[in-house]
C-alpha cells in the first residue's frame, strides 16, 4: 500500500504557499491603487482651485466690460 500522507502534505503546502503569494499581491496592488487615488485626487483638486481661480478672473473681466460699456453717461444728456 501507497503511504499518501507526503503527497497530500506537499499539495496542502503548495495551496497555502499559493494563497500567501496571492494575499501579498493582492495588498501590495491595494496599496499602490490607494497612491494612486491619493495622487489623482490630489492632482483634481489642484485642477479645481486652478478653475475656481480662472473662473473668478472671467468675472472680474466680465464685470470691468459691463461698467465699460454701461457707465458711460450720455454725451447728448
């Protein structure tokens, strides 16, 4: 009769080998996604001072037209 125990010890072995591989891949993506989002948040959040900061500029522009083109007093007057 085969003895059975070293082979079914060498498969139990090799799964719980490839399960501790595919846990330290699986947290070590984890991680370098969760950098990633912290950068491109990071990076949106640049992205919207930058248009908070552009879109103030336009209406200062749009108001200095405005007074430009409504305040003058009518030469006929």
């Amino acid at each position: 009769m085969i003895d059975t125990t070293p082979i079914i010890l060498a498969v139990i072995g090799t799964g719980v080998t490839l399960l501790g591989i595919l846990a330290g891949l699986l947290v070590s993506l984890f991680r370098i996604l969760r950098q990633d989002i912290k950068e491109t948040n990071s990076r949106i959040d640049a992205l919207r001072q930058e248009m908070r900061t552009d879109i103030a500029a336009l209406h200062s522009r749009i108001d200095n037209l405005y007074q430009a083109l409504f305040s003058h007093k009518d030469p006929a007057a």
